[in-house]
C-alpha cells in the first residue's frame, strides 16, 4: 500500500530534488549532492572544510497538504510549484481538514479535494496539542463551508475568492477564541511571503542546478554589491 501510495504521488507531481550547498574557492555553490571535485578549482571539495564551508542541505519548503492538519495550503492555480510556477502564475490556496481533505472555494462553488495537493506551500493553523480545537475543526470547517455565502454565483475573482474563504475562516475561529482578527494584507506578509520568497529561492535553484548542475554564488562580488 505505501508502495502504490508512492508511485501514484510521482506520476501525480514532478518530486522535489535535494540540494545541498558548500563552499569552496571563495564561493556559495549549490548542486544535487557533493561532487568529488570542486567545479572551479578541481580539488576535492572536503578536504579543506571548516566548519563554515561544510555542506548543509537545503530544507524543501513543499509539502503534501493532504498529510497536514489544520493548515492554510497554497499551490499554483494551474500545474505545479517545480514545473510551471513561474513567480507570478496564479495561485489557489484552501484549508485542510483535520485528515487533509483540503477544502477551497472557486468560481463552481466550495469543494472537498482528496487528491492535487501534493506539492504545497502550509502555514500550520493550530498547534499540536490544541486538541480541543483540532477536534471540533471538521464540524467547523464543513459548517462554514455550507454557508450560501460561498455558491458559485457569489463568486468575484479579485473580491470574493479562495482567498477570502480561507482568511474568513481563519478569522472567524479567532473570533471565537477572543483573538484578534488578521487583515487580508496583514496575513499575506505574515505568513505566506515568507514562505513563498523561500519557495520562489527554491525553484530558482533547482531550475539552475537542473540546467547547469552547479549554481554558485561569488562571494567577493555579492559582498562588493552590498
Ligand atoms: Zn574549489
């Protein structure tokens, strides 16, 4: 089963590569995975490391919504973050249920998704231990869903879209906890460009490394520049 769950997710999305970056002749360099020599100078890379230089890996920001609980999700309207995102396609975000049915609103009205998040931007909503809340989340989220604000003939792209029904019922639990309400431009730089100016990096690195199997960054010339 986990096997089948596994080959149905590749052919679903195009799977995030690793990257690693070291440091080595005075530069940043990114790749798939350490080379045994260093792209500019030919040594091997590792056998003059400090600490400093020492490759870290560079953590994926995707995941799959439907394994997060409670979360805000956003993924490119049409195809996926490492394809066809191109920094500025459109994007759809929804909010997941409590076993990651993501729930999102279009123009042909509110929808329950089993399956096409799989390569997701999240912002986790509540914290593991509110089980309170994550119990009651479910009964909430389908309440909020059925309200006739969101038919299809309500529907407005830029006024009243899949963005003013994640933020509405996210602020409507604040609401209820007493808490203060978040602004639709307040929560967008809070907590979704942080995430997608990682996510942007990301995909900018993968296409370079993809293309041309190192990206490196001059050290001297960024610090020239700044
Ligand atoms: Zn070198």
């Amino acid at each position: 089963m986990a096997m089948f769950r596994a080959q149905e997710e590749e052919t679903l999305q195009p799977l995030a590569p690793s990257l690693v970056k070291f440091t080595h002749c005075d530069r940043d360099i990114y790749s798939n995975s350490v080379p045994q020599q260093c792209p500019i100078c030919g040594q091997n890379p590792g056998s003059s490391w400090d600490l400093e230089q020492a490759p870290i890996s560079i953590p994926n920001p995707f995941v799959n919504a439907h394994r997060e609980k409670c979360s805000f999700v956003l993924r490119p309207t049409r195809g996926h973050f490492l394809k066809e995102y191109d920094g500025c396609s459109d994007l759809h975000v929804g909010i997941t249920s409590s076993t990651g049915i993501v729930h999102h609103y279009n123009e042909t009205g509110t929808h329950k998704d089993t399956s096409g998040w799989e390569q997701c931007v999240s912002v986790p909503l509540v914290p593991p231990d509110q089980y309170a809340l994550i119990h009651q989340w479910d009964s909430y989220l389908q309440e909020f869903s059925c309200n006739e604000r969101w038919r299809p003939q309500r529907y407005d792209e830029k006024e009243h879209n899949c963005y003013t029904y994640a933020l509405r019922f996210i602020n409507g639990l604040r609401h209820l906890q007493e808490r203060r309400i978040f602004t639709k431009e307040e929560f967008t730089e809070r907590f979704i460009l942080p995430r997608t100016r990682r996510a942007s990096k990301y995909i900018t690195l993968c296409h370079e490394v993809s293309r041309n199997y190192y990206y490196m960054i001059d050290h001297s010339r960024w610090n020239g520049r700044t």
